[in-house]
C-alpha cells in the first residue's frame, strides 16, 4: 500500500477525496473487468483513459511536478476454466 500512495503523492494527489475518486473509479473498472470480461480488455482497455481523466481534474500538490506516467500494457489474464 505504501507504493500506491508514493505513487499518489508523485503524481499529485494528495486531496483525500481525490484519493477516494482514484480507487473507486479503478476498483470499479476492475470489477466490471472480472465480472464481465474475465481474460479479456473490455476494461482494462479503458484505465489509461480513467487515469488521464483523474489526473486532470485532480487539485496538484504544491511541490509535485507534472505526473508523467509510463503506459504499460495490461498483463494477459488466462480465461477461468467453465
């Protein structure tokens, strides 16, 4: 957990509630993507887009720089055996 919020405050999110809004849009994409879409990117596909969209509504933390980040593909995910 300690790197999740290194990451936060490197990024700039340092607001509480912009800290909430973080894990509940992405615990919510994991969600769908599990439920609905196991072994596939229906929502994986959609993170970069939900991070970009955090990140610029999001106040910045006084000393934090612009929050660069690495896109990095979603690792592939085995289909549950039916």
């Amino acid at each position: 957990m300690r790197y999740v919020e290194a990451w936060h405050h490197a990024a700039g999110l340092t607001d509480p509630a912009d800290v909430d809004l973080w894990r509940a849009v992405l615990t919510g994409l994991a969600g769908q993507q599990i439920a609905n879409d196991p072994g596939g990117q229906r929502w994986t596909r959609l993170a970069d887009r939900a991070i970009d969209g955090l990140l610029s509504t999001a106040q910045p933390a006084a000393h934090a720089g612009p929050a660069r980040r690495k896109r990095i593909p979603a690792p592939a995910v085995k289909a549950a055996n039916r």
